[in-house]
C-alpha cells in the first residue's frame, strides 16, 4: 500500500513538472495515460499469476461441463466358442461307427506290386473271382485290389472270412485253371488286351504277347480272346469282358500260360 502512494507521488510531481515546461494538458495526458498502463500491467500480472482461477470459474468452459453417463445393456449375442476336443472326439467316433456298420466295408492287409504291406479299409463297389474294386479309405481314394495279394483273412461287420469263403458269400466262386483249349477256334492270331498297367510295363508286356503269337488290342471287343489286368485296372473293361464271356485274369496268369500253355479259366 505504501509503495502504491509513494508511485503515486512521484508520478504527480513529474506530471507536474512536464505541465510546467509543456503545458497543462501534456501534463495531464501523461499523468493518467501512464496511470492507465500501469493498471494494464497489473491486470496481466494477475492473470499470469492464477491462470486456473478463471478456468474454474468460467461456467462457459467445455471441458467442465458434466456429462451424464448412460449405461445400457448390451444386446448383441457373446461370440460362439468351438466345441470342446471331447465333443469333436465323440462326433467323430459316432460318424466312424455309422461307416463301419455298412455291409459294405471290408477290412484286409494287402500287399502292392512294390512289396509294400498295409492295413486297408475299402467301401466295396465291384467285385469279381479276381478283383476287388471300392474306396479305401486309407488312400481317400478309389483303388483296385487284386485278390490274390489279400494277406490272410477278410473282416467284415466283426467276422473274418478267407478270401474264397469271403467270395462265396458274395455269390462269386474262384475260376480254376485247366488245361483247355480256346473256345474260339481261329486261323488268325488270338486277340489279347492288357489293362490297368503303367506305360513302361504294358509296352513290355506287349512286345512278349507279340513275340509269342498274339495281337495286341487297346479295347474290348467282341473279336478279344484275352484281358489281362494289372493292379491299377478299372472295372469297366472288367465287366464288358465279363458281359462277353471273354477270359480275364492277371499278369502272373499270363506269365503262367506262356510258360504251360495252360488257359486261366
């Protein structure tokens, strides 16, 4: 309060003193004009001293206004969760046992042409006194099989059958070989097809059929005397030369009857 009135004084006296040289007026502007800065001045001084004080205060300020928090109920359905390993475990043991109740599937261990031995599932579509033919389930694909590389026994709904008594049950009897001629007789060469062989062996196999007497055909027809099947063939061939009364069997077969002269019956 005293430094405020002693400012005061002297800034009278100085008026003063400049309305003495320059006149009254001049005197006077600079008395209240310097007045007035320095109430500017001080105004400002304040402000920077308490910033926050008009902050709280403004009732205009956004960032003070409440806000009203509303909370709903959500209505939107919590996310489906997978189903447990043990339900998946039960429902595939449940689909297994529907696929095992058909007739259909046999269950046998079988040897390829490799010399390689498996256990094997098939779902069975064809069969004959050589050839089995279904899907295995193993290879997730259809498959040919031959009979004769049928290891042992052959499951079917929980009973096991050999391969002769599996096939009779089926209605099928294994033809046995004999040594008989040709029903056909023919002053021209004997027809032969082979089927169900890679490249490299049905060009071998083709080659020894025509060095030994024999013409080589690529289709069943009614003029064929001979299929001979591989492990890959199909059944179609199988049954158009079943149709035609046409002998068929394997290449063992014809390996055996180039050797004895026997016809595979």
């Amino acid at each position: 309060m005293l430094a405020g009135c002693l400012f005061l004084l002297v800034l009278l006296t100085i008026s003063v003193t400049i309305g003495n040289y320059f006149g009254e007026y001049i005197g006077a502007a600079f008395f209240w004009g310097f007045l007035f800065l320095g109430w500017i001045v001080t105004k400002l001084e304040k402000k920077k001293e308490h910033p926050e004080t008009k902050c709280k205060s403004s009732p205009s300020s956004p960032a003070l206004k409440s806000k009203k928090v509303e909370f709903k109920q959500a209505t939107s359905k919590p996310p489906i969760s997978p189903p447990s390993p043990s339900i998946t475990s039960r429902l595939n043991s449940e689909n297994s046992e529907k696929k095992r109740k058909s007739s259909k599937i046999i269950e046998f261990t079988y040897t390829n042409a490799q010399g390689e031995t498996s256990e094997r599932e098939v779902k069975v579509d064809y069969v004959d006194d050589t050839y089995i033919e279904g899907y295995c389930y193993s290879a997730k694909e259809t498959r040919t099989f031959r009979l004769d590389r049928i290891d042992g026994m052959i499951w079917q709904n929980n009973e096991c059958f050999f391969v002769d008594e599996w096939l009779g049950k089926q209605g099928i009897r294994k033809k046995q070989s004999s040594p008989i001629k040709p029903t056909k007789q023919k002053s021209h060469k004997l027809e032969i097809c082979f089927t169900g062989f890679k490249h490299d062996e049905k060009l071998k196999l083709e080659l020894l059929a025509e060095k030994n007497g024999f013409k080589v055909r690529t289709a069943v027809s009614k003029n064929l005397d001979f299929l001979v099947c591989g492990a890959n063939a199909g059944p179609s061939k199988i049954a158009q030369a079943f149709e035609r009364g046409i002998p068929y069997f394997s290449e063992d077969d014809f390996m055996a009857m180039l050797e004895t002269g026997e016809i595979p019956q």
